[in-house]
C-alpha cells in the first residue's frame, strides 16, 4: 500500500487515470484523506465501499458518467466502480467501465468468486440512438493477490511453494486442485482471460512491447517468497489496439510493498475505439 506522503511520487508521472487500493482509514477519517490526496495528485477520486479501493481521474480527460455504490454482498475489499467517458472521442462515444480491485488476501476460494464478480464490468450493455445493442469496453485493475498463467519469457516464474517460508502465506497462495495437489494460485487470472479480459501486460510484451512490462510488482520477502507480478491490468479485447505501452515504476520498501503498473494509451486510437459503434457506413 501507498504510504500518503508517496503519492507526490504518484503525481510526478502525471497520470489521467489513478485505480487505487487499500485506503483505510478514508471515510472514518471524515473523507480528510480523500480531500488531501485529491489535492496532491490534481485528480478527482471516487471511494469504494469500505475504504478499500478508489478511482482517481482528470475530469479534464474524463467525464463521470455512473458510478456503483452498491458492488455485491461477497467481498471483503470491495472494488469501486463507476463509468467514465473519455472527452476526446465526443459526447456520443462509449463510455468506459473502470474498476479498481482488490482480491481477497488469504482465500483462493474468494478470490476466484470476486474474479469471476469482477467480469460483469466486462458485459455492461448499451444501445445506440438506432437501438443497435454493443458491450463497453472494460479496464481493470488492482491487486490480485495471485499469479499470472506462466509460460512468457521475462514473466516471473510461478514460486515453488516450499519456497514461501511463511507456511500461512502458502495456503493463502495456493489452492488444492483437481488431482488433490496444491499448487500456486492462477485462477483469478484464467478466469479474466476466460471472460475476455486480456493482462495488458501480457499483450503488450508479445505484441510490440518489450519484456519489462512484466516486470515484478512485488519484490521477494521472507513471508511472501520470490518476486511476484501480483498487481496487473486488464481490458476488454476491444482496448487492447490502444495500448501504447506498459511499464513498472520501482518504488522504494519504505513508500510501498508495491511497484505502480503504468499504462499508457494512444488518444486518437482510443477515441477510434470508443465512436466505432455511431460510425456511418
């Protein structure tokens, strides 16, 4: 988690769009730390149910179009979520369906069912002015507290969980499958990718990018094992032309236990994208 005054770290890549987890604290705190944190990154914020998530942006950029307070009964850290639309593409564009996360810390058996929760953003449904039905596009992103699919070169690999001292944390990070062995937790990842949620990072190191964007997000330690790639983004298929990079910020132990995923996005693709189903043939 961010510490506060780390956020200045945060403000200093100037970004458009802030998914945010663990705000403790927030709402008990009269919503002062919403207020200041607003102040220190120029983003309006939006906080999820039980401080646990939010979503930062430039009202500049986007537009606030909906938001979901009421996110489901199941979750211990619930996302925030709300739909924005991206000025650039027109009051007639498609807005976004943007959700930050948080998955359960200690059960896989949660976090599979808030993985598979969070693919409802992924099926929201509109129609156009001619009544023709088309699905918004999605982004997503947080703290997953699992592992990616392995097989990618420069992807952490999968530890081994003898390799995890902490014996709590192996049962937090594994699960028991099929043949009765327990093995690293991917679900939460194989069920996005079912869905029809592609790892940004994932894409962008097999499509042009290069093999930094999986880089760790989470650096080895004596409770939690080897380096990890916990924290990931992902979109709708339809998102994924516009991804013009991903990267890693580094941030210090004593700011964050966790890296910043940055993903960057072309405008004009992005606006392409989001008019595509008003377009006159």
């Amino acid at each position: 988690m961010l510490r506060h005054w780390a956020h200045e770290r945060l403000r200093a890549l100037k970004p458009h769009l802030v998914l945010r987890q663990e705000m403790w604290g927030a709402s008990a705190d009269g919503d002062q730390i919403m207020y200041e944190l607003e102040s220190t990154l120029g983003l309006r914020g939006w906080l999820g149910p039980k401080s646990s998530t939010a979503v930062f942006a430039d009202t500049r950029v986007f537009e606030s179009v909906r938001t979901w307070p009421d996110t489901g009964p199941m979750w211990v850290q619930p996302p925030t979520a709300l739909m924005l639309r991206f000025r650039a593409a027109g009051v007639e564009s498609m807005p976004l369906a943007v959700a930050s996360f948080h998955l359960n810390y200690s059960s896989s058996a949660n976090r599979l069912s808030e993985a598979e929760l969070l693919s409802t953003w992924a099926d929201k449904r509109q129609t156009t002015m001619d009544g023709e039905p088309y699905r918004l596009p999605a982004l997503l992103g947080g703290d997953t507290n699992s592992y990616p699919e392995p097989g990618l070169p420069g992807d952490p690999a999968l530890p081994e969980l003898d390799a995890i001292p902490d014996r709590p944390h192996r049962l937090h990070r594994s699960y028991i499958g099929a043949d009765g062995r327990r093995r690293m937790d991917t679900r939460p990842d194989q069920a996005l990718r079912t869905a029809g949620l592609e790892d940004v990072a994932r894409h962008w190191a097999t499509n042009g990018g290069t093999p930094a964007a999986l880089a760790p997000t989470v650096d080895a330690c004596a409770t939690h094992g080897p380096d990890a790639r916990v924290d990931r983004v992902y979109t709708t298929e339809d998102l994924l032309p516009a991804v013009d990079d991903v990267d890693v910020i580094p941030v210090p132990l004593e700011e964050s236990d966790h890296h910043i995923v940055r993903v960057r996005f072309d405008g004009d693709r992005l606006s392409d994208i989001l008019t595509r189903p008003f377009a006159r043939t």
